[in-house]
C-alpha cells in the first residue's frame, strides 16, 4: 500500500510560515530515501506519516487508513512504525524488555511481544546484548536498538529518521543489508542529508526541498542528473548538487 500526502499543509506555529504547504505526494512500495538538505521538511513529513503530526488542511492516508481519523487510529498506528532521529528509552530495561514493551505498546499481546523481541533483535546484531540493560549500550548501539523496535510488531511501513546516525561503516553496511532482506516484505522510507547512505538498497529517490519534491523516481534516474565529468564514484553527490545547487547538506 503506498503512502498518500494529500494537499498537505503544517506549520509549528501560527507565526511561522508552513514547513509543508498543500503538499501531494506519493511514496511507491518498496524502499524509498528520502533526501534534502537540513530544513527541507524530511523529519516534518515523517512525522505526519506516523501520525506524530497533524496536518492544518488535507490528509495523510496509507493504504485506505487516514492518520487523523480517531476511529482508525489505533490499527493506522499498527501499521506505521516511526524511528525519530532522537528514539527514547528506558534505561534500566533489559534490551529484550525494552523492545518487548515497545511491541505492546504497539498492540501486541505480552506474550507474543515477548516472543518476537529476540528476532527483531538478532536482525540489527545485538543478539550478545539481550540480556543487557540499555542504559549500558553504546550510542550505535542504542541506534540499533531503536531500529529492532521499530521492526517488533512486524509493522506494513517503517518510517526512518537518520536511522545511520552514531553507527560506524560496518554497522551502516549491516543496516543497508537489513533493508535489501526487507524488501518486498515491507515498505520502508529512510531519510537522510548523506548521499554515502543512498546505494543498491534502495528502489526509489525523494529529494526534498523547502517541504516540495525537487525529484522522485529510480536511482539510475536520480544519477542521469550527474554532470558527465563527475569524479568516478562521485556520481549521486553530483546530481544531487545539479537538482539543488548550491545548497548544502
């Protein structure tokens, strides 16, 4: 099931201006990077796929579930799994316990959320780290840790914030080899400013500009942009600079 932006507006405040203005947008099933420079609207709109946020005008749909609607709510909610940039947790859990407890909060029954934590565990490596209060992990490993929440509840689309953050080059590559094992099982949406994240894990680009698409489509596609004297292996760096100039990431 894609998710669907329709005429989506949302703003932090009545005195500031919109970071999303009647913004359409539909993301294709599969893996999908979300890309733009600070300020775009990447952690906004992630939000309001969560339903974290809300949208002053318009609708936020995935599948035939709205994120505003309080009768469907709850199962949208089963559905969609958000990673913030900034997870929380809880310290003085066991790392199992903590992941337990974040699939019954999702609606799982205790016991099956008991079950599926070490799954979603083994999957990002801390298998060895089970049994370990969380208060006690490293930052990239607290990171992971996030990420086997996010995955417990076997959730339809998981929705990404800078999952990379605080993760070294073999654990960024464990977590893209996580992503092609997703694939066709889930639909997952990552954003990120780093082009160094974007290789053959994905399906599809979003690049994101003062909350507006500057381009969708596939990564071959996105490439084409690349000035033809790009330094080899410098390619996506380069259409990324071709769709937005001379902004920075």
């Amino acid at each position: 099931m894609p998710l669907h932006y329709q005429s989506c507006t949302f703003r932090y405040s009545r005195r500031t201006r919109p970071v999303i203005d009647r913004l359409d947008l539909s993301f294709s099933p599969g893996n999908t990077v979300l890309l733009g420079p600070n300020g775009a609207g990447k952690s906004t709109l992630l939000a309001l796929g969560a339903s974290a946020h809300a949208p002053l005008d318009g609708k936020v749909r995935f599948g035939e579930l709205r994120s505003t609607n309080s009768r469907t709510l709850q199962a949208y909610r089963r559905k969609v799994s958000w990673l913030p940039q900034r997870a929380s947790f809880l310290p003085r859990m066991t790392c199992r316990e903590h992941v337990a407890y974040i699939g019954w909060l999702k609606g799982m029954r205790e016991r099956d959320a008991w079950r599926a934590a070490p799954a979603a565990i083994e999957r990002v490596g801390l298998t060895a780290k089970i049994r370990d209060k969380v208060g006690t992990l490293s930052g990239g490993q607290q990171q992971r840790l996030a990420i086997a929440q996010a995955l417990v509840h076997d959730a339809e689309l998981l929705l990404l914030d800078e999952p990379t953050v605080g993760l070294d080059p073999a654990q960024r590559r464990r977590f893209h080899d996580l992503l092609v094992e997703l694939r066709g099982s889930v639909h997952v949406i990552v954003s990120t400013h780093d082009i160094a994240d974007l290789d053959q894990a994905f399906d599809e680009v979003v690049v994101l500009e003062n909350g507006a698409p500057r381009f969708q489509g596939g990564v071959a596609e996105f490439a084409d942009y690349a000035d033809p004297q790009s330094v080899p292996g410098r390619r996506l760096e380069s259409a990324y600079s071709a769709l937005l100039g001379s902004v920075e990431q």
